[in-house]
C-alpha cells in the first residue's frame, strides 16, 4: 500500500523524533507561547539545516537533498508529535511554492539559501480560511520594465520571522508568482492575534518595486491549488502527529491513575475510548498519506486532500477531547502540557478549512466528476 513506510522512512523517523526531544523539548514550546519569545529558534533552525530537513524534497542540482513529498510527510508526522515550531513548515512551504512554480532561473536564484535555512521564508498563495481560494489578492502593474506590487495578503503564516514572502498577484489578464522580501520598501505587517505559539501576519504591499530575479513566473489556477492541496495535506500529517502523541500520553496517564484500587486502564470504558481514538487515527493517517501521494505523482488530488482533512481534523478534535476526558480534571492543569497538542489541533485542523470546508471540497470534485 503507498501509505506505508519503508524501512527506511522508519529509520528516517527514529532520527527525526530524537533530534526533535533534544531541539524542541516542552520547555522550548512553552517558552514561544511568551510574549518577546525568540521565534527564530536558532539552535532548533541550526539542527534541522544539518539534518537536510528544510530542503529535503527539493532537488540536489538546487542546494536540496533530493528526496521526496513522502520523506517528507514523515517528518511533518514528527513534527506534530514535537509540537515543532510552524516556522518551520512555512520555510519548507515557501521552498516548495518556488520549486514547483519557479522557472529555473528562479529556482537557481532562490533555493539554495532557503534550502540551507539561510534565508527564512511563508507563503500567500492561498486563503487560511479556505485553501480553494486561490485568487490573487495582490495586484501587479509593470512600470519601467519592473513590477510594482499592491494589496494585501492576509494572516500570513510567520510572517513576523520570514525573511520572504511568496506570493501571487493579478497582472491584467494573467497571474503571476513572486518572491518579496519582507524588509522591503512598502512591506508593512500587522501581528495578528493567534492561538498558542502560532503567529500571523497581515501583510501589506503599498506600490513595492520588485526587482527582476523577484519573479517566477506565469502559474494557472492548478498549479496554485495543487500547491494549497500539498500544504493541506502536509499539515494534515501534522495532526496524525498531534493524534499520536497525545494518545501515547493518554495511555501512560490512564495506566498510572487508579480508581477503586486499580488503573483505569483496566476499565473497558477507557479502553473503548482509546481504542476508538486509535480507530479515528489510522484512518487520518492513510488519508494523509494517500493524499500526499498523489500530489508527489503530480495529480492536484483535490478529492484526496479533501478527505485527508476531513479525517485528520475530526480525529484531532475527538483524540483531544478524549484524552481531557481520561485525564479528569489533571487534564485541564496546564503543568500537565496536554493543552499544548489541544491548541496544536485546534489550530491546525482549521488552517486553510476544517472538515465542513472539506466537506465542500469533495461535494464540488464529485460533481464536477459527475459532468465528465
């Protein structure tokens, strides 16, 4: 089946989850949640750049590592479980949108210091509330053989500690992508409030003159899907993360708090609801996967992405509700830290649309393949 792991995804995972204990620990996550924390994380960057994470699926010939989505899709598993920053996944979605939309001058020009974390970057491309808009937002008007960039892109993911931004904008009749930096003349953001450790960004562009290695090039509104498709899926695997850690602390707590004389492990109430959990997980993590899969192959996969967080973002909801449930009132005492992973899944389960936002993804694929 193409959702299982090699040999060696497993042991690309075992690497990933101890680097992640060592360089992100609870501490560190509880630490980014302060107001004036330091969100560039740099000893957390410093590891990943080493490990080739950040420019794992892009192409040697471009500074990357020249693996695949599916290597990568391991790591966002891990990442969920280590509640790793979103800076992170925004650098590597930044590389990916230059990757799959750059023309290779563009490529040539910009992946190598993203992929060795040189140079920070987020994304514009599509809507936080729902991923199938994709219409640019940003204007573009070519002015004495440059570009001038107009508009307003809004809750940018990390944009606070992006060193670029890679967006799209409507130039009369065709839609191009760029890449702006965020210490540009006419680049304001406006910290936008977030739950937990999350952080976005309204950014504004008033009359910014961009250079010509600045753009990359024409893209169509497949393109710019397939790309929101990727970061959906992606961020879906995180959730399985999510899901996997938290059962595993569910599972430690309920065999060691006791009631009646004896853990409430041994309950078959709490085994059913673990059980149900464990159920609500396979299923996201095959969907992800699968979906994954199939945007690597080059298919825009909007059906399989579509249920990939259909399942991912219930199973997120009902793993973390669960487990408040067998934790008792130890649950909600933040000292415990399951809060962390709660907001974690709160948060990424509605990123780019929740299940009823997929649930609308799916209605229009299928009946767009029923007019076929």
């Amino acid at each position: 089946m193409k959702a299982i792991p090699t040999a060696e995804q497993r042991d690309f995972a075992a690497s990933l989850r101890a680097l992640l204990a060592a360089e992100s620990p609870v501490p560190l996550v509880r630490a980014l949640t302060e107001p004036g924390a330091d969100r560039r994380t740099p000893a957390l960057w410093h590891a990943l750049t080493d490990a080739g994470v950040l420019g794992l699926a892009i192409a040697e010939e471009y500074g990357g590592c020249g693996g695949f989505l599916g290597d990568l899709a391991v790591f966002y598993v891990e990442a969920g479980r280590a509640l790793c920053p979103t800076t992170v996944h925004s650098s590597i979605q930044s590389a990916l949108a230059v990757d799959q939309l750059g023309c290779p001058d563009a490529k040539a020009t910009w992946l190598p210091a993203l992929a060795r974390g040189t140079t920070r970057g987020t994304t514009a491309l599509w809507s936080a509330r729902d991923a199938a808009v994709v219409t640019a937002a940003l204007r573009a008007d070519p002015v004495a053989g440059q570009w001038r960039l107009s508009g307003t892109a809004d809750y940018v993911a990390d944009a606070d500690v992006a060193d670029v931004v890679v967006t799209s904008a409507a130039a009369q009749d065709r839609t191009l992508a760029f890449v702006v930096s965020t210490a540009a003349p006419g680049v304001t953001l406006e910290p936008l409030t977030m739950a937990g450790a999350q952080r976005a960004c309204t950014v504004r562009f008033d009359d910014v003159a961009l250079t010509a290695d600045a753009l990359l090039g024409d893209v169509t509104e497949c393109a710019l899907r397939r790309m929101a498709n990727l970061a959906v899926a992606l961020g879906s695997l995180d959730l399985v993360g999510v899901g996997e850690a938290v059962i595993d602390r569910t599972v430690g707590y309920t065999k060691l708090r006791h009631q009646f004389g004896r853990p409430i492990a041994s309950f078959q109430a709490a085994q059913h609801l673990v059980a149900d959990m464990h159920i609500a997980l396979a299923a996201a993590r095959l969907a992800a996967h699968e979906a994954v899969f199939w945007i690597g192959r080059g298919r825009t996969a909007t059906r399989e992405t579509a249920i990939a967080r259909m399942h991912a973002a219930t199973a997120a909801r009902q793993i973390t509700l669960d487990a408040h449930q067998l934790h008792g009132g130890m649950g909600y005492v933040t000292e415990t830290d399951l809060h962390l992973w709660t907001e974690r899944a709160r948060l990424g389960s509605t990123w780019g649309g929740g299940a009823d936002v997929a649930a609308a993804w799916l209605e229009e694929t299928l009946k767009s393949e029923e007019g076929r």
